[in-house]
C-alpha cells in the first residue's frame, strides 16, 4: 500500500447544461502527493469540477490532465482514481470485509492479495473488531473509515473526495479529517477534497481553490488565502468571524495613505479582520469610533459587535476574560499591516503604495 501519488491539471475545464453555463475555465494543479481542496458556498460548481476529473460527467470544454496524461476523453474506468462519497455508498447486505474488497473482488483480483490488502487496509484504519459487522451496526464515523478504506485498498494513486465528512458531528469531523491527512503524507497519495467548510480546508490543505458562482476566485496556500486575500469575496468567506468590511468614510486614515494604481478614497473598502483590532491607544495607524452593541461570550474569546455611526457593523475578537459594557461607545484600532484595501466597482484587492 505505498500508493505512490500522481499529478493533477486541470485546464480551462467548462460545463455547460443547455444554455446555462455552470463552469468558466476553471483552472489549478497539485502534483503528486499534494492535497488541494475545492472550497466554496453551496452551489459554487465545485462538485462539478469534481465529477469532471472522475469521468463521471463529460466536460463541455478544457482538459484534466492526470500524470501528464490528457484523460478528457478517457471513461471513468479507466482514470485509475478512486472516489470517497458523501453518503459512503455502503452495501447494506455485506459486511464491512465485503464492501472493502468489492472492488477488488470484480477485478478478479486473487483471493490471497485480497485478503492480504484486505488485512494490511483493516490495520491502517482500526477496522480489525468491524469485519463481521454489517453497515447498519455501525456508526457514522466507523461507516465513513470503512468507505475510506475501501478506496485505500485498491491502491489508486489520485483520490477525489466529496464532502465526506458532512455527516459527521463536530468532534467526529475533526477526528476524521486528521486521519484523512494522515493517510495522505503517509501513503503519498494525491487527494482533491470538496468542502464548504473553510475550516477543513485551512487544517487539511496544501492548495486551496476557492470558488464562487462557476469561476476560481483564488487559489493559493491556506495562509495566502487567509493573509491575503485576493477580493472582498475571499475576505469575507474565508475566517470565522469573517473580515469586517468598512466604508473608508468611517475609518480614520493616516494622511500618507496612498493606494496604488490611482485609485480613488471613496472608491475604498477597507477590510481588518476581527482578531487584529484592539482597544486604541493611540500607537494605531487606523481606527474607529463604535457602540457596542452586544458581547458573544465564546470562551478564550469575546465577540464584540458595534456599531458604527453610519450605522456599519463591525466584529472584534476580544480576551474574554475583561470586562465590557454593552452601550458604551469606544475607539478601536489597528495596524497597518493588518489592512486590506479594496475596489468598491469590482471587489479587487487593492495595493497600497509604500
């Protein structure tokens, strides 16, 4: 089970049902071994892309390139890849030694390879007491190894996952997706993950694809997704709270503050997000006058909401252990490297001039 990985392009890969266009040219690469997740709102066309490279659907245009090879034409079959659903499309009739050698039992693969995968995948993902069990007796969790390790054991060196944890609780969740990277540095295998959780996409990735409505918004390391983010589409969907977006006509600005590109102030988002703001002292490049309006006890943390005087609404994570007044009207402040600046007209980031 070395499952040695192999790379992944994806080129300029459209779909279209009838007159509505639902992809448009989506692009991105992983290479062997890497793990890139496809991350969006529901509805964005990242399960699309998904079914696209599987070979389950037939792309419209573009090309998926798998070890260097172009496989647009290639059926399903025949991709030497292996896919991990969301509902784990478990046999209900089998037990759980059967659904994880069904595959190799219809490639008339030998009865002691078999058993001998079989036994090595068992291992690998603490399935050894389930064998005799059937899916019914198991739990979510137990039932979404038994469909990872049914993919494992056939040794492909390309896995596409589709939401596959949504089933889970929160605690189950964060256990499996741990072991799913696991497994992937381990057995070197190459992983394409579809999720709407941003927080699974951050842990878990080398390359993040973010999409919305049919179109790659960004595409980059978790940390230049979440550090720079390319508009106000990947500033607000990425974080949690997510980047506060503010008129530049409620904050007050340094006077030195030269956006690049000749563009105008009142043409300005700014964006800081939750865990850069602070009580000002006075040291801070930027601020804002706010009331709070309310204080979301979360723990380590507070939420503090306010709002501005034009009425905007703004997020600040705050130590929870001080004390606040809800109504009190407060300044707030924060660096300069902690500021975004984007395009009111079309949402880009945009740069500041030093």
């Amino acid at each position: 089970m070395s499952g040695n990985g192999v790379s992944l392009e994806v080129r300029d890969l459209r779909k279209s049902w009838g007159p509505v266009d639902v992809l448009h040219d989506v692009n991105f690469s992983i290479e062997a071994g890497g793990f890139l997740t496809l991350l969006g709102p529901s509805g964005c066309g990242k399960s699309t892309v998904l079914r696209l490279v599987s070979g389950l659907d037939e792309a419209s245009g573009g090309q998926v390139l798998i070890g260097g090879r172009d496989v647009s034409g290639v059926p399903a079959a025949s991709r030497n890849l292996g896919m991990v659903f969301q509902n784990y499309a478990l046999f209900p009739h089998m037990t759980v030694a059967e659904n994880i050698a069904y595959g190799l039992s219809i490639r008339k693969v030998a009865k002691a390879v078999r058993q001998e995968a079989l036994a090595r995948v068992a291992e690998l993902m603490a399935l050894g007491e389930l064998m005799d069990r059937k899916p019914a007796q198991l739990s979510g969790g137990q039932q979404q190894r038994v469909a990872l390790a049914r993919v494992l054991v056939s040794n492909r060196p390309l896995v596409l996952m589709d939401e596959p944890l949504s089933n889970l609780d929160a605690k189950l969740r964060a256990e499996i997706r741990s072991e799913i990277r696991s497994l992937n540095k381990r057995l070197g295998i190459t992983v394409v993950y579809v999720t709407h959780d941003q927080s699974e996409a951050l842990s878990m990735s080398d390359q993040v694809v973010l999409m919305n409505s049919g179109r790659v918004v960004q595409r980059g390391t978790p940390k230049a997704l979440y550090e720079r983010p390319a508009n106000t589409f990947a500033a607000s969907f990425i974080g949690t709270p997510p980047t506060n977006l503010l008129d530049a006509a409620d904050v007050r600005l340094p006077e030195n503050l030269r956006p690049g590109r000749g563009h105008d102030g009142d043409g300005w988002l700014v964006g800081v997000r939750p865990e850069a703001l602070r009580f000002a002292t006075g040291d801070e490049t930027f601020s804002l006058t706010a009331r709070i309006e309310a204080i979301e006890y979360e723990g380590s943390i507070s939420l503090v909401r306010l709002v501005a005087p034009s009425g905007a609404r703004v997020v600040m994570a705050h130590p929870a252990a001080e004390t606040l007044v809800e109504g009190e009207q407060v300044t707030v402040g924060w660096d300069r490297e902690a500021t975004h600046l984007f395009s009111k007209a079309h949402g880009g980031a945009i740069a500041l001039d030093e």
